[in-house]
C-alpha cells in the first residue's frame, strides 16, 4: 500500500514539476512574486532579453506586473518547495541524466523500470516483467501491436500522440483543449463543466500551435536577417556620415584659409600705412634736426671768425667786416629756436588712430539643413544635406556651427497692478502696459521687472483699453468703444480719432511701418489713419471680426480674432485680398505679433487646458508657413485676454490679466 501510494505521488507530482515555458521539469524553479506563478530561471532571463526597457516583467500565464530590482531576474527569489520536489523527482526516476536522456519508464506497472517496448493498442510503455506478460496473457493481449523502444528512439517506428488519462474520468483521454480555461480535459470534462467554452482537439490545437511557433520561428529568423542587414547598412551610412561631415568640416577650413589670408593681408597692408607714417614722421624731425645742425655750424663758423686776439690790431676795412660778422652772429642768436614742431610731429603721430572695420562679429558663415528624419537613411542624408553658407563678403567673420534647437523660456514674470487692457512695444527691451477702470494710466516695464507710472498728464489716470508708440515719441490711446486720442510725449493732445462701432468693443490700436495708426473694433473692417490721426486713409474689408492687427514692412496686414469662437488668422493686403486662414480649435484663441523681420509669431492659447504654444510662421505672400512650433511654456492663465507684442528678433512679451510674461527666443 506505501508503495502504490509512493508511486502514484511521483506520477501525479511529475506533472507539476513542468516549466509552462520550456516545457521541460524545472532548473532553479523561480517564483514571480506578484502571481505566484513559477518558472525556470532561465526561461526568465531569455524571457526578460525582450523587456530590457522596463522595470518590471509581465507574467507569461495570467499578464500580472512583478517590479524587478537593478539585477532583475536574479534577484527574484527561488521557489523551494517546486525545487524540494524536483530534487526528489529525479532521485527516484534515476536522477537527471535519465531525464535529459529521455528514458521513458514503464507506465504499466509501478517498478519504474527502464521500458523496453511500446504497446500501439494500450498507448503504454512497458518494462521487460510487462512484455513478458503482456506475451503470455494472450487472452487479453491477443493482436496488441509491440514495437522495440530502440525503434522508437532510432525513429524507425512512430508510435503516434500520447494521450494523458483524465484524473477525474479515469478511462478518459485528456484529448480536448479548453482554450478559455488554458486546461487538457475529456470528453466528459467538456459536457460537465466546459460547456459553452471554446473547446479543440488536443491534437489538432497542439498542430496549430506548433504551426504558429513555426511561422514565428521563420518570422524571428527573418527579421533577425532583416536587423542585421539593417545594421550593415547603419554602418555603410555611418560612413556617409563621416564623409558628410568631413566635407562640412573642409568646407569651413577652407573658408577660413580664405577669410584668414584676407586678414593677413589686411594686416600686411595695415603695417605697410604704419611704417610709411613711421618714415614721414622720422623724416620730418630729421628735417628740423638738419636744421639746427645747420645753425650750429653756422654759429661755430662765425664765432671763430670773430673770436680772434688780434682784433685791437685790425685795419679799418677789417673791422667793419668783423663788426658785421658779429651783428650777424648776434642776429643769429637771437633767433627763436624752433621747440614746438617736433612735440608738434610726435603729437600728430599719437593722435593716429587704428579704426577697427563695422564687421561687430567675427563668422565664417552657418551650417544649414533641409530635412528633420531619424532613420539611418535619413541620418546619412540629414548629414549629406548639411550645408555650409559662407559669410557675406562685406563681413570678415569666423563663424559658429548651428544646430540646436530652437526654443523659448520666460526669463522674466511681471505681476501687474490690475487687469492688461492693452499692450504696446516701448524700447527693445521695455513695454507699456495699459490699464482699464480698475487700475487707471499707464506703466512702463522692463524685462529685469523694473517698473515707473507713465506720468504725464492726463495719461497718468486715463482708461486705457490699447495702446501704440509712434516714431516722434506720441502715444496712440484707446480710450473706449468710439474714440482713440493721440497725446504728445509731454501728454498735450494733438488729435482725436473718432470711429463708429456698432460692436461696443474697445478699439484697439497699432501703427504701421510708415507710422501710419491702424484701428480695429471687433467688425469686419480696418481702418488705416495718417500718422497725425486727422485723416482716414483707406478701409480694409476682412472676412472674419478682427480684434488684433498688426502690419509688416510691406504693408501686409496680420488679423487675429483672438478670443472668438472660433479664432481665426488671416493675412490681407491693402487691397483686401486674403490669403489662407488659420482656424484653432473651440476653445484655443490666436494672438499674433509681427516681429522687424516680417516674422509672425502667433501664440495659441488653450484656457481649458491652461497651455500656451508658440509657433513662428514665414510670410509665403498672403499666407502663413510654419517654421518652427516651440517648447510649451509655463504660464499662469486667468482669463483669455491676452495681448503678444515682438520686441526684438530674440525677445517677446505676452501678457494676460495681471501677469506679464518677457520670453527669450533662441532659432
């Protein structure tokens, strides 16, 4: 009895001890602590290879997360009860050379013998005591087919799919697969407790299976080649690369060859100029220094002549001539010596100035590129595309290589006394900012946070709804739905523009490259004033309401519809002509600002999502190109009116409700 009972707890835990990856008994049984489910350790790793990018695995049976640790698979822990009992499996089935070598034992009596033949009619192995047997009781093994295990293993004769007896219906074969429970079952099983599941025969799921690992196997195989191929030609592109590369860098070495042999001779000439005022220099002063050797002569020669003991001896001609010879010597000492033009000649030497050239850098030129891709082909063609733009000619430079990306930060966050009304550029780095009823007048604000009040009279507590410099200093107002005021810069008025508004929308202001003031009013039209605001000019008729507009160098008008719905950009010449119009999404409002280089810069804000995006866009004559959308950027957003005004070509201010935001921008 404790025999059977020992023999039937090896048959029933060998099949327990099974690897559900390998398929084969367990080697260092290991335990996924999520699950529970229970694997080899090194299925796990061969499993693990396909996941090295994240942090935890999937169990292969039921799809639960285990987070793995910086070792992974060796630091999940070992099962010890399945490992306890495959140590004992193998120690009582021969140990593990018999299981890696395959030795079927008998499955007809409970010796565990090394079978040595098969039984096609029982589907059973048995030992030698078995065949014996199974020979002699011919009254219950008559005509069973037996073949030798040797041709079996030698593969002369196949013995066909082995079926496992059904633990429940003892008779039963195992030859049906639930797929929804994932289990070998009978017949029986199936009427009893599968029904309605989705059911195969074991041998034809087993066939379908081994079908499908065999087109993943070709697959595997397949993209395995294509991968390596892939490398190859990663590699044969790395050289493009280099090559590439290598004629930028020739490129820009022969720019400065050139660049520095024009310096040299620049400089050859320059040192040329310098000795030939050296030369001038020296010969003037040699001039005064001949000079007054000269006189010294002159004046030796003389005094030898006069100089003489024998002067109370001399005839009456003779002295007379020494009297002239001594009034001439004495005339000659009395002329003033010349101590002024040689400090005069080392003073002009030193008031000579070098003045260097205008060129303010110094730049051989720029990298250019055409295409953004990130595969190989396009790598190697990114690099092939890389060009080398020389500098102007007018420019001698030693120039920089460019490739960043463009980008934006706020390197500056105002907080505002009340609610922005209007916006306005007031020197490359300041703006003026107006305010409505609830905070009056103006402020001027630097991008460093700097504030002052705009005090001039009446503008110091004036409703200010919008707001444009013009060129002599004067400030364009908006002061309600009908009226802007033009106020010099010692705030006298110089002229008020009255505009009908069927709308009751403030007015807002702007000015044109000629200094010409634009109005808008929330209708679908643009008025164009002179720069003295006593005459209207012309009408532009637009297709959407226009609340912002902002003209370039050329006239073009950029419109903006800004917190309607929906917000729409359009581009118009004078003549009303529109180009293509960008429309965002409900809820996402356009604001525009046209920078000194006829650049658009358009900001898109999102209130419902509080994000704000920047995109620059070309002119491609009435429409709009987008060059470059830029990094989302922290902002606080109370409310959608908001105003963006260009600075200079790096520098933007946007400001909403009571926050003003300076924006750095790097192309």
């Amino acid at each position: 009895m404790a025999e059977k009972c020992e023999s039937d707890k090896v048959s029933s835990s060998s099949l327990n001890l099974i690897c559900p990856l390998c398929l084969d008994i367990f080697v260092e049984a290991t335990i996924l602590t999520s699950c529970g489910h229970t694997f080899c350790r090194q299925c796990l790793k061969k499993y693990d290879l396909t996941h090295q990018d994240l942090d935890h695995m999937v169990c292969p049976l039921c799809r639960e997360i285990t987070k793995l640790s910086v070792n992974r698979v060796d630091d999940l822990r070992l099962n010890v009860s399945i490992n306890g009992c495959v140590d004992d499996y193998h120690a009582k089935c021969g140990g593990m050379n018999a299981v890696l070598e395959m030795c079927q034992k008998c499955t007809t009596c409970k010796s565990l013998k090394d079978a040595v033949s098969f039984c096609l009619t029982c589907h059973c192995y048995m030992c030698d005591k078995c065949l014996h047997s199974h020979q002699q009781l011919t009254m219950f093994f008559d005509g069973h087919e037996i073949v030798s295990m040797d041709d079996v293993i030698e593969g002369k004769v196949n013995i066909g799919h082995l079926f496992e007896k059904c633990s429940i219906h003892k008779p039963e074969n195992k030859d049906m697969f639930c797929e929804d429970c994932k289990v070998h079952v009978c017949h029986k099983c199936v009427l009893v407790d599968h029904q309605n599941h989705k059911i195969k025969n074991q041998v034809n799921f087993e066939q379908e299976l081994r079908r499908k690992v065999t087109g993943l196997a070709q697959r595997c195989a397949d993209k395995k080649a294509e991968l390596e191929k892939n490398i190859q030609n990663i590699e044969i592109q790395r050289h493009e690369v280099h090559t590439a590369v290598q004629t930028l860098l020739d490129d820009v070495r022969q720019a400065y060859s050139i660049k520095a042999k024009e310096l040299e001779e620049n400089l050859r000439k320059l040192t040329e100029q310098i000795h030939a005022l050296e030369r001038s220099f020296d010969n003037d002063l040699n001039v005064l220094k001949s000079k007054d050797r000269q006189r010294i002569k002159s004046i030796c020669s003389s005094i030898t002549l006069v100089d003489n003991d024998r002067l109370g001896h001399l005839e009456t001609d003779t002295l007379s001539a020494h009297i002239l010879l001594c009034e001439e010597l004495d005339s000659m000492l009395k002329e003033v010596t010349d101590h002024t033009s040689a400090e005069a000649i080392k003073k002009k030497a030193q008031e000579k100035r070098f003045k260097p050239a205008d060129d303010t850098r110094l730049d051989l030129g720029s990298i250019s590129e055409y295409t953004d891709h990130t595969s190989a082909e396009a790598i190697k063609k990114k690099a092939q595309e890389k060009r080398f733009k020389p500098a102007d000619d007018t420019q001698l430079d030693l120039g920089s290589i460019s490739g960043s990306d463009p980008k934006m930060e706020v390197i500056q966050c105002v907080n505002l006394r009340g609610v922005m009304w209007g916006m306005a550029q007031y020197s490359l780095s300041t703006v003026a900012i107006g305010y409505g009823w609830d905070a009056r007048g103006i402020d001027i604000i630097d991008s460093n946070g700097g504030k002052q009040r705009y005090r001039n009279t009446p503008l110091s507590d004036m409703e200010c709804f919008d707001l444009v410099l013009q060129r002599d200093g004067a400030l364009c107002v908006s002061t309600g739905y009908t009226e802007a005021h033009i106020y010099s810069p010692l705030g006298s008025t110089k002229a008020t523009i009255h505009v009908r508004n069927d709308t009751y929308c403030y007015l807002r202001v702007n000015r044109s490259s000629a200094d010409e003031i634009i109005i808008t009013n929330y209708e679908k039209q643009i008025y164009i004033y002179d720069p003295t605001g006593s005459t209207l000019k012309h009408t532009v008729q637009t297709k959407h309401s226009t609340d912002q507009a902002s003209t370039t160098r050329t006239g073009l008008i950029v419109t903006s519809s800004c917190d309607a719905n929906p917000s729409v950009m359009t581009v118009y010449d004078r003549d009303g002509n529109a180009g293509e119009s960008l429309q965002a999404p409900k809820g996402v409002y356009l604001y525009a600002a046209v920078d000194e280089q006829d650049r658009v810069y358009v900001a898109s804000v999102d209130t419902k999502n509080s994000s704000i995006v920047i995109r620059l866009y070309d002119l491609d004559g009435l429409n709009l190109k987008e060059r470059v959308e830029f990094n989302a950027l922290d902002m606080t957003l109370c409310s959608s009116g908001c105003y963006l005004v260009s600075l200079s070509p790096d520098m933007l201010a946007f400001a909403c409700d009571k926050k003003l935001y300076f924006i750095k921008v790097s192309l």
